[in-house]
C-alpha cells in the first residue's frame, strides 16, 4: 500500500482526499498556490509544499513543480483530484516516469477518451449507443452545416476538446447554424486550444445519466449505478442523485452493462463514469440512452454514489493504484436507500449566477448531512478557481427522505457576505417536478425567476424592522414594548410618539417604513407599513444578527431565511423626533419632499430636540430636531425648497468637539 500521497489539488477535494488517507494510515503532502497559503487543505495536510503563483497555469497547472515537490518531500504518490491535471495524458505519463504512482486512469484511457469524437467512434465499436450525430471528419464549414440539416433542428455543436460545459452551441435552426458554428469555433480555440467541433441531434426532454465504473490492474470492471444529474444550470451541474429517480431494474442493467462494456474497451483502470444523454419523453428507456463522453477521473459528485453503495471511492482509488484488486465484485454490490447532494457555490442566482467572491466572515453550513468543503469560516473564495462552497449531501431511506433532509439543511445555509445559491437549490429541490421525479436538463432555465429571484418576505421585512424598531422603542419609552409578529399593530407604548420614519436597504433595494402611532380603545399603537403595505404578516421571523440596535442603530444587520441572505442598512440614526440622523449629526432627508420651514442659521447654537427644519413628504410635516447639544455647522436647504431621499440637509456639530 502507498505510504505517502501528494494530492496535486486544492479545495474541497484536496481535502477530500486527505481524510480518506489519513484514514488509511497514509502521509499526506498538499501543494498550493499563493492565494492559498493558508488554505484549509493546507492546514491539513501532513505537509505542504508552495508552488506558484494564484493563477493556476502558474501552479496548480504546472506538472513539473507538481512532480517536483513530490520528489522533495518523498511522496509515493500523486492523486490529481478532478479538474487541474486530473485528465492530462501526458502529466499521468510524466508522474509514471518520475517513478511515482499515478492515481489516475491510464494514459492510454485518458486519451482514448480525452476527445469526444475520438471517444464516441470508440464507444460505437464496442456496441454502446452513441448520440446520434456527425462526428467531424470533414471540418469545412460548408459540410458541417449540410450535416446539421440532415441531422435535424435542434442540434448540439460541441468542441470535441470541451469540457466543463464549455464550448457547446444549441442551434435551432438552419439560418443560425453558420453564427453559432463560428462562435463556438472561437470559444474552443480559446479554451481548450483546438476548433475542431462535432454535431449532435440536440435530444429533447434530456436527462443526464451517468454510471459509476472502476477498474483494476487485474482485469476486473465493475459498475456502482447510475446517477441523475439533470439539474443544470448553463451544463453544469447543480444537483444529483442517486438512484436516478424513475430507473426501472431492466433499463438499469442495461446501461449499467454498457458503461461496463465501454469501460472494458479501454482497460479500464481506476474510477470513471459513463456520461449518458436520454431521451426521457417516454420515461427512461435504455434504447433512448445514448453514450455522451467519459470522464477518467473521481467526479464531483462521486458522494451520492458512495452513500448509496457504502463504498469509499477514494479507499478504492488508492487501493487500486497500490496493486490491489477491487475490494468488491459487482455481486456484493446493491443500491442501498436514495441520495442526493447539492452543489453550494459562491455566486448570486438573481444575477446570472455571477460568482460573488471574497471572504466568508460568516460561514454555517447546517449541523446535519455529509458536508464536503474545502473552506472554514474567515477563509476566502477566490477568483482564481471554481467558486463553489462545499458540496452537501444527505442519504435517506427513500428519495422523498433525501429531499426533506437536504431541504433542512439549505434552510440553514448561513452565508455572508459571499452570496450563495443555497436558497435556490433549496427552492429547487421543492420544485413540483422535482419532487415528482419529472426532471429534464432545461428545468432550470425553463423555471427561471421563479426560483432564481425571490421576492424579499414578509417575515423578513418585518425582522429587519424589529429588529431597529427594538431599540427605537427601547430608547424612547424605556420599556413597555411588546411584539406580536404576526401583528399590524404590534408595538405598545404608554403614550403617542411622532411618526417613525425608517428608510432602510435590503441587499442593496432601497424599502420606506412607517411606524405610525395609533389609537385604540385601551392604548397607543403602532402601525407599520412597508413600501406603502399595511397587510405585512408573518407566523415567525427569522433571526437577526449583526451589533446591536443600540450599539449601531444603522447596521448592518443580517437575516438568513431559508438560506438567503439579507444585509440591511437603515439610512439613518433616529432621534427621538423619529427622523434620520447620521452618528456625525448629518441628518438626512428620510424621503422626497419639500423644506417647509427652516428654523435655525448656520452657526447658530441649538439645544437636544429642538426643531431645525420642517419636511412635508408624503402628505405629512415631519419636525426635523437636533440630536443632542450642539452648533449647527452645514445648512444645505432653504424654505421651499424641494429635497432628494438621503440628502444631508442640516448637520448639527455636537457641543465641545
Ligand atoms: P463534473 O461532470 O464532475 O461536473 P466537469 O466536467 O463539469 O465535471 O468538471 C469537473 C471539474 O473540473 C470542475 O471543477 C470544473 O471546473 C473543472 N473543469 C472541467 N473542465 C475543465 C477545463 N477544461 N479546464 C479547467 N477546469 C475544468
Ligand atoms: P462536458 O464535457 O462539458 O461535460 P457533455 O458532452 O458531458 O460536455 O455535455 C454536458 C451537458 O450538456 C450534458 O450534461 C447535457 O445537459 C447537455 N448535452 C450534451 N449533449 C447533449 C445532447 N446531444 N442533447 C441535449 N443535451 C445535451
Ligand atoms: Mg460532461
């Protein structure tokens, strides 16, 4: 058995990976870049070497400096994780010559499969279905379009180096092939150095099927099942499972097979999977199951298989690679209960999914289910590399059990002030058509907003308000409050107060609050409106956290619900005439609206309270006062004149500074 590994990759699997060696009694070597000097894989590792720059052609890229510090600190071993070097041919060849093992698929393998041109004439000669298409011998433009008619609208133009849903056009019709050719053509020489492209009959309803294969060096393949990863979003994938929700015995054993047979015709060594595309329109039908491309590596999604088989596959990786045979033949292999793993990244869903980089200053990924991360809290997610958080993954019995228990984890997602997309996935994994099993590739898309972009609730609308109005009241009435969340009315005082004017931003959004005295029968009351609405409601509110109300009356404050995220800025302080001042006495115009009355000069001394200004905004007179003694040193406005939301109006320099 290897004694000592370096893993030749960062992140969540570089970690991964380690605590299966560990585990295994094995010395771990971690390599990393400059930006993660003090990385989480780093700091567990049993030793790490530095070797370059951020950027990973600089580093993680460079096979040599890999090598090399493989030799420097007598690791045995090199496992490349997946992305990186993980499918480079001539890296595996250049660790082999260096006298180190490769945990990895042969270079014979990876090359076999590395182009999906190369790839799917292979696979077509060992009997597996390929994706009906035009494999690209010709590459003339001219030929390629007369292929993609005769193949039929909607086509796939894929560039036969591409990978990481890189590189492929859909094309609709005849008239758009020749600008989705050249574009793709572009995008390929670009990202993988090669323009060469195939075609393929865009299969309608797609699901993403793929199978679980591993091989030894003593001839032996076995599958671990398939899983589903049609839940994509721009081809990649977001959410999967396993077992595909829907798979009957007879079509599992069938695709299996193939992948097992495809596998076999290239020796197979190591973990794989087979790559399918089916045509679910007709539910999933082994001959509507078409070999897509292999990937020679351990996926990112290789837990759900794990959970389901109970098998470590990096135990089998590292074992395979020592010589070992497989520690399990494909009779001792069964599907035990349904998993299903979500994929967290640092992006924000209602802008494109753009990544949102920078450090995790609050970081809580739920206390249940497998959890694979290569951050901690205070580590950062950069913008050299994938941006994804962890991977969480929970097992059930059922799928149903699976849902619920991946469902509660993202509901208590806490992330900030890196976005995330964990209340979109969770949002998605409650999707009718998920729940159901109806799942398609286009899902996503297809959904849009719906799920991307959430309106902000009720409850936390009114959580950001508690939380301000707390210490509003605090101060004011020096006790005495009550809150009711559900109610209107919800704020009890012993006497009346002005108009609570609370100007605040959500995420940006900019939200006006009243709270609005009232009078009932027995008391005094507050009434709250937000953005105009008077019918706020909600069963419980979430939590907030942040400095305290009275310690920073204007935040930040945060409130995760359901794995959103809200940062919420009041625009100012309030005095106890309830209108906005900033800690250095601006006070800010709380809304559009006219100067009624101006009642003090500049220069002139002013006391606590006093009236300065009067703002008619909204059909009311709102008294602007002084926040404490003080001169007032800026007067920006005159009677009559009309005021912008946010504009400093007065400042009132406290007495003695
Ligand atoms: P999977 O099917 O496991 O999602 P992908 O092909 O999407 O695999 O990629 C797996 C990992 O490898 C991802 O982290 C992705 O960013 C990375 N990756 C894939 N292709 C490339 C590439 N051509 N260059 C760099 N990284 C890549
Ligand atoms: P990559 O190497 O980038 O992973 P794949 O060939 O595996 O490329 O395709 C990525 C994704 O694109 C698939 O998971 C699927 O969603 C979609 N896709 C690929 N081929 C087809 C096709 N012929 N018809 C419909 N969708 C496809
Ligand atoms: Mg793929």
């Amino acid at each position: 058995m290897i004694q000592s590994l370096l893993i030749a990759n960062r992140g969540e699997i570089a970690c991964r990976i380690i605590r299966t060696a560990r585990a295994m009694g094995i010395r771990t070597v971690a390599v990393y870049s400059d930006a993660d000097a003090n990385a989480l894989h780093v700091r567990q590792a049993d030793q790490a070497v530095h070797i370059g720059p951020s950027p990973a052609r600089e580093s993680y890229l460079v096979g040599d400096k890999i090598i090399a510090a493989a030799k420097a600190t007598g690791a045995e071993a090199i496992h490349p994780g997946y992305g990186f070097l993980s499918e480079n041919a001539e890296f595996a060849e250049a660790v082999t010559a260096a006298g180190l093992i490769w945990v990895g698929a042969t270079p014979h393998s990876i090359r076999a499969m590395g182009l999906k041109d190369a790839a799917k004439r292979l696979m077509a000669a060992a009997g597996v279905p390929v994706t009906p298409g035009y494999l690209g011998e010709d590459q003339s433009p001219e030929r390629l379009h007369a292929e993609a008619d005769a193949i039929g609208y909607p086509v796939l133009i894929k560039a036969v180096a591409g990978g990481g849903g890189k590189g492929m056009r859909r094309v609709e019709a005849s008239a758009d092939f020749p600008d989705a050719l050249a574009s793709c053509k572009r995008e390929a020489a670009s990202s993988f150095g090669d323009d060469r492209v195939i075609i393929e009959k865009y299969i309608l309803s797609p699901r993403h099927i793929e199978v679980q294969v591993f091989g030894d060096t003593h001839g032996n393949v076995v599958h671990l099942f398939e899983r589903d990863c049609s839940l994509q979003r721009r081809h990649q994938k977001v959410i999967e499972e396993a077992p595909a929700p829907g798979m009957s015995a007879e079509a599992r054993d069938a695709i299996c097979a193939a992948a097992v047979r495809a596998a076999q015709a290239v020796d197979y060594v190591g973990a794989g999977t087979i790559e399918f595309i089916a045509d679910a329109s007709d539910g999933l039908r082994a001959d509507r199951t078409w070999f897509m491309e292999m990937n020679t590596r351990l996926q990112v999604e290789h837990p759900v298989t794990e959970e389901i088989t109970g098998v470590d596959l990096v135990e089998w990786q590292l074992r395979v690679a020592s010589g070992e045979p497989l520690p399990k033949r494909q009779q001792d292999l069964s599907i035990n209960g349904h998993a299903i793993e979500a994929r967290l990244y640092a992006e924000d869903p209602a802008k494109g999914f753009l990544p949102s980089v920078g450090r995790l200053d609050y970081l809580d990924l739920g206390k249940s289910g497998r959890v694979e991360t290569g951050v901690e809290q205070g580590d950062a997610i950069s913008s050299f590399y994938d941006p994804m958080v962890a991977k969480l993954i929970c097992h059930g019995k059922t799928r149903h059990a699976a849902r619920t228990g991946l469902t509660a984890v993202l509901n208590d997602v806490q992330v900030f002030p890196v976005k995330t997309n964990a209340g979109f996935l969770r949002r998605l994994l409650s999707l009718p058509e998920f729940v159901s099993g109806a799942i398609d590739t286009g899902l996503i898309s297809r959904i849009g907003e719906v799920i991307t972009e959430q309106p902000v609730s009720d409850a936390v609308l009114l959580a950001a308000l508690s939380w301000r109005l707390e210490t509003y009241m605090a101060a004011e009435a020096a006790g005495d409050i009550a809150m009711a969340p559900e109610a209107l009315f919800g704020f009890r005082l012993n006497r009346p107060r002005a108009p609570a004017h609370l100007p605040f931003t959500m995420n940006g959004a900019h939200h006006v609050a009243y709270a609005l005295p009232t009078r009932t029968r027995a008391d005094w009351e507050w009434a709250l409106t937000i953005d105009g609405r008077i019918d706020l409601k909600a069963e419980t509110l979430p939590t907030t956290y942040g400095p305290s109300a009275e310690d920073n009356p204007c935040g930040p404050v945060m409130i995760f619900d359901g794995g959103d995220a809200y940062e919420v800025r009041f625009g100012a302080d309030h005095d106890a005439a309830g209108i906005g001042t900033t800690a250095d006495g601006a006070i800010l115009a709380p809304m559009p609206g006219r100067i009624t009355a101006v009642e003090v000069t500049a220069g002139q001394s002013v006391a606590k309270g006093q009236r300065l200004l009067t703002l008619e905004a909204m059909k009311m007179e709102h008294a602007l006062t002084a926040p404490f003694d003080g001169t007032v040193a800026e007067l920006n406005v005159a009677e009559n004149g009309q005021v912008t939301e946010g504009a400093v109006l007065v400042r009132v320099e406290r007495a003695g500074e």
